[in-house]
C-alpha cells in the first residue's frame, strides 16, 4: 500500500464499535473519497497524487470492506444501510476535525456520498458521483438489459446464504470476472497488480464476502425505502453536484443519466467519459480533468 500512496498515513477511528479504517494524505479543503463494490479505498490510487495537491484527502475503507470492521447484519439490514456507512464517515470526519467537506464517490461509495448529501445537507459542500444512478432509480428502472448487466444487485441482495455458499467456493475468481465484466475492456488491464492484490486479499475472506452480500441487501430494502420517503417529500440534494459516468458504465443503459439525476439534485453538472464502470482507474486523466474543477470550485 504504501507504493501505492505515497506521502499518506493511516487512520483508524472506531465508531459505535465499528473500526473505521482511512487513509489520509494532502494540504488544502477536506475531501472524503468513498470507494465502492468489491473494491477498497485502493481503487483511488491513480488520482490521489494529483487531488492531494489541491485537498485533504480521506480515503477510508466502508464497514464491510477493506481494512474495516464487518460487523453483525440485523433483521432490516439497517447496519450496512447507506445511511449507517454515512454516518460512520461523518463521525470520521469529525474526529479528524472536518465539519464540513467536499465528497466524492465511486459505485456503492457514490451512494454513501448522496445519501450523506440529503441527511445532512449542511454538511457536505459538493458532490462527485461516479458511475452510478440512485437506487430508486435502479429499482424503479430496470428492464431485460440493465438487469442482466447488473444481475449482481439481485444475486448478492438474496437471503443468507445463497450468494456467500456460491462465492466462497472460488472468491478470487468471481471478483476477477466481475471486475472485468464491468470495465470497456472486459478485462483486467485497466487495474495495478498492487490494488488488485488489495480486492483479492480482503473480498475473498468470509466475513467479507457475507459483509458486501448484506451491503446489497440493504440495497434492495431500506436504501430503496430511504429513496423512496426522499422521493414522496420532495427532498433534493442541495449541494453542487457533478455526475461523471463511463459511455460503457453501468449508467449507460439508462437512458440520459443527467436527467436522472437532475430529478434529485438542485445543482447539477456532469457527463460522460470514455470508460467502463471503473472510470478512476480506467480513465484517470478525464475523471481528474471533470473533477479538479468541479472541486476547485465549490469545496470549501
């Protein structure tokens, strides 16, 4: 890891005895960077060096994943609810001392970032949403093709332990062909040998691959639920916004993504870039050149 980041340090903060592990490096405004499925705060290796010139960089792993505690799942999988990884990463950035913070995320880490963006508003300066549509908007949206581009959010979604007896049988490969799938390549070009030994060492242990399992149950109830009250009150995200998605990403079967998101936000940009799923590794250049700006503009 530390090839990886260079000039960072490690941070670990527990909150309501969950182990949160970070990694923070940089000068400037706070800005916290939310990884997604199956990956870890890794995935933000290529464009650190460059958003630590201009920020704080927080880079933690979410509960469930990476260097983070799994804790126990309950009856409403309301401890791997989007709302709960939110709030561990408001209380991280509290205890490093940032009220108030620029977030940017990727894939189930872009879900932490709007729904910490909607729950408390005053909180979060700016939005960067990285290959992903709302969960309403998945669950309220899905035909034939998107279903069968994103079978995974019905597959891990189904009760213990269907998904877990089928992964564990062979993790390390089902996370490779999942990864590649996803990317424009279909293949596993787009990723360092350093952070795919990162996704590979902690997805293919149990407690991980039950974690992200459950991570996806709450994807299918009380994620979609919170979306839903948001939606039926009128609740919009208030912060700029800027959705960035891959022309091959997992949006790109959703028809007009920005408007899509202009439905939930207040004050929207974005557009997409030539990539697959995995736009901050595999298009790091064009990620960097729509976020820098975006950033540069409204964290504060």
């Amino acid at each position: 890891m530390p090839t990886l980041f260079p000039g960072t340090r490690e941070h670990r903060q527990t909150v309501a005895g969950v182990e949160i592990f970070a990694r923070i490096g940089g000068s400037g405004p706070p800005l916290l960077l939310v990884h997604g499925f199956p990956q870890t705060h890794a995935m933000w290796h290529r464009l650190a060096p460059w958003l630590m010139r201009h920020f704080t960089c927080v880079m933690p792993d979410l509960r469930g994943y990476g260097y983070s505690s799994c804790p126990a799942n309950d009856a409403g999988n309301e401890a791997y609810s989007k709302r709960t990884m939110a709030n561990d990463l408001l209380a991280l950035m509290r205890a490093l001392g940032h009220e108030r913070f620029a977030v940017v995320g990727h894939d189930r880490g872009a879900r932490v970032g709007y729904r910490m963006a909607l729950d408390h508003p005053q909180t979060v300066s700016c939005l960067g949403v990285l290959d992903i549509v709302p969960t309403y908007a998945m669950w309220h949206n899905f035909t034939v093709t998107l279903a069968m581009k994103t079978y995974h959010w019905l597959f891990l979604a189904q009760p213990h332990p269907l998904p877990e007896m089928l992964i564990e049988q062979n993790p390390v490969g089902y996370l490779d062909f999942t990864i590649a799938s996803w990317t424009k390549s279909k293949n596993l070009s787009a990723f360092s040998e350093e952070a795919l030994a990162e996704y590979r060492t902690h997805y293919a242990t149990p407690e991980h691959i039950h974690a992200t399992c459950n991570d996806y149950r709450a994807g299918a109830t009380c994620d979609l639920a919170a979306d839903e009250a948001d939606r039926a009150q009128g609740r919009k995200i208030i912060c700029p916004t800027l959705a960035v998605w891959g022309n091959t990403g997992i949006p790109s079967n959703i028809p007009r993504p920005l408007d899509t998101w202009r439905e939930w936000c207040s004050h929207l940009e974005g557009h997409g870039i030539d990539s697959g799923h995995f736009v901050a590794e595999e298009n790091p250049e064009e990620t960097r050149a729509a976020l820098l700006p975006f950033l540069n503009a409204h964290a504060h």
